[in-house]
C-alpha cells in the first residue's frame, strides 16, 4: 500500500440508511471500516447520524445540526471545503451526485453517478431537481473519477455530459440484506409476486398493475401482488387503482418496511417483478437474487444487463408481456425452477466486499 491518506466522504444520505444511495454507503463504509487500513476516513454531514457498527478508532465523523433536508446542499457547499481544509484531506469521495465545488484543487475528487434519471424523467424529481441540474455537471467537470453503478449509467453520463469520457469506470452494487438461512415467516400467507421501490413514474407501477389485473383474468390459479415499500409521490395512485379494481384481498401494500420484513418478503416471494422504464442499477434485482428469487423484469435501462439470465425479461411499455411472464412464472414450474437457480447462481457475482475493493483502489490510486 502507498501513503496513508486521508479520504472524506460526503455522509448526508447516512441519516436516511433505508433509501438506495443510504443503503450504498452504509454498506461500503462498513466494508471499509472492517479492513485493517491506515486510511483515516472522515465522514462528513449536515446533521448527526447512527451506524450499527463501529467505527474504527482513527476514523473521525464531523456532522452540522441541519436538519432540514433541503438545506443540506448548502451546507456541504459552505462547510465540507473548510472541513476538508481543516482536515488535510487528499481525496473527497461523494457517493451523491454532486462535489463541494470549492475543495481545493490539489484534492482529488471521486464522484459517483447512480443515474441521470432527471434528464429522461424530470417529472421523477421529487425536490432539488434544479440544484442538481446545476450541480452533477460542474461535478463532473471538477472530479477526477466518476464511478457509475452500470455500463448503462455510464453511456447515460456519456450521451449528456460528453466531457466525462475517459474518467468513468463502472462498479456494480451488491445485495444490502444478507440471507443468513434464518428468516422469519411471510406476512402474506398467499403465494405472492413482489415489487419492491418508490412509485416514481419511471417505476412503470400503473403498467405492471394493468398487466396484473389481465393476469387474474387469465390464470387459473392467480397470485397475490406484494407492492412493498412504496409511497405517493407520482402521478399514480396505487391505493385508488387497488381500489377501482377490486384488488384489495390480492394487492398488499407494505409501507416503511425494515430490513427483517423486507428479507421475509422476499424469502417467500414467487418472483420479484421489476419492469421499470429506467433504473440505474435495481437494487432489488441483487436483493432477490440473494434469496434464489426468480425475476420479472425490463428488457431495457440497466434492468437487462443486471438481471441477466435470472428472470423473464419483458418490453416494459408492453401490458401483454409482463401478463404473460406473469402466467408463465404462475403455471411453468420447471421454467420458475430453472430461473431461480440461475438467480442463485448470478447473485454471487454481487458483493460489497468486491465493490469496497474497487471504490478503494480508486480513492487511493491503486487503479
């Protein structure tokens, strides 16, 4: 190993651990705290934080006392450079898409880019959606390396900020939840398919839900759906649509759930169904391969690429396909059997231990 460095890391998202980008981090920061580097990590972030696992003695954590959200780009912006200073900081990784643009230049600057989402969906962008339409381009104009989740996030980051090419490599995520063999029974008694995510339009949940209802139209022997995790903030209602169609005994809607509801679910899930129109990665692909679940999935975004030979893959503008998956994967057992095998098996090419192997060798030089 080179010099001892000492690396900051952007923390905000450590305060909402259950999203995608808190998942990413606390997983990598635990991977790097059980190393036995003499990196000194600071984590810095607009408000305090927990962790479930401990840090290393010469790790230090720095935190404001923000705690509203939408001010937490300004406070990076104006403290992490002084910190950075204070500290001696050699390089600042931020795993969210935007850098303090006042480090100073001799820091090298790690950024990763999850997805450019806000460009195909600006309707997907909850808040913030202006910063970071400012933000992620000056970012990757100033950072060194740009890390992408996927080799289509990587050619998204390319088809709008040309200026990237040469500096971006790609480093798959890995499953957040671990499959002790231990897990609790399901909540739904039913057999069940399982989505699991946010209801952004690029979800895609009012097609899928369509697709479901011809499903039950068809199938002899119909299963539930499991939506889990999913709130309001599209322009689609599930709950209105669950309504309006009578789906209330066979459409659960779990919201808020932990990790052990979460590992339950998809323990005992007949297939997770993924057809979203973009995603930057898919969590949840990785998640249920951890159990040998079979998926349902898009043949487009980043979905294919990581699903692989795991699932079904379907146009996802298409009702008629993900209907059909849906019956295939509900009346062809050795088909379901076959891709849940293939799930087990392509799963183990996911691991965060790899991924904080990459991240790490970047951070200080070493590729």
């Amino acid at each position: 190993m080179g010099r001892v460095l000492n690396i900051a890391v952007d923390g905000r998202v450590l305060a909402h651990p259950y999203c995608g980008i808190g998942r990413y981090v606390t997983n990598l920061l635990q991977e790097f705290a059980s190393r036995q580097s003499l990196h000194r990590v600071f984590i810095y972030s607009h408000q305090p934080f927990q962790l479930d696992f401990s840090l290393p003695e010469h790790w230090k954590v720095r935190a404001g006392s923000v705690h509203r959200g939408g001010l937490s780009t300004a406070f990076a912006q104006l403290f992490y450079p002084l910190w950075a200073l204070r500290d001696g900081i050699d390089v600042f990784w931020s795993p969210y898409p935007q850098l303090p643009v006042f480090l100073q230049p001799r820091i090298r600057k790690v950024l990763t880019v999850h997805d450019v989402l806000w460009k195909r969906f600006p309707q997907a962008m909850k808040r913030g959606g202006n910063v970071l339409a400012l933000l992620l381009p000056l970012s990757l104009r100033i950072a060194d390396r740009v890390i992408a989740d996927s080799q289509f996030t990587r050619s998204e980051v390319l088809t709008f900020f040309p200026g990237a090419k040469g500096k971006i490599d790609v480093i798959y995520l890995a499953s957040s939840l671990r499959n002790n063999g231990a897990t609790a029974p399901s909540p739904i008694s039913s057999p069940y398919f399982l989505f699991v995510g946010s209801n952004g339009p690029h979800k895609n949940l009012e097609r899928m839900l369509l697709a479901y209802v011809q499903y039950r139209k068809l199938s002899p022997h119909p299963s539930d759906m499991v939506i889990a995790g999913s709130d309001q903030w599209g322009d689609f209602s599930v709950i209105d649509f669950v309504r309006a169609n009578d789906l209330q005994t066979c459409v659960h809607l779990i919201q808020h759930v932990d990790d052990s509801v979460l590992s339950s679910l998809y323990a005992h899930a007949r297939a997770l169904v993924l057809v979203s129109l973009y995603e930057g990665f898919g969590l949840p692909l990785v998640e249920a391969m951890e159990w040998g679940i079979p998926l349902i999935a898009s043949s487009t975004s980043s979905v294919a690429e990581i699903a692989g030979d795991a699932g079904l893959l379907v146009d996802p503008d298409d009702t008629d396909a993900i209907a059909n998956a849906l019956g295939r994967m509900t009346e062809d057992e050795a088909t379901r059997s076959n891709l849940a095998h293939n799930a087990k098996i392509r799963g183990q090419q996911f691991s965060w231990k790899q991924t904080a192997t990459e991240i790490m060798a970047i951070l200080s030089q070493e590729r």
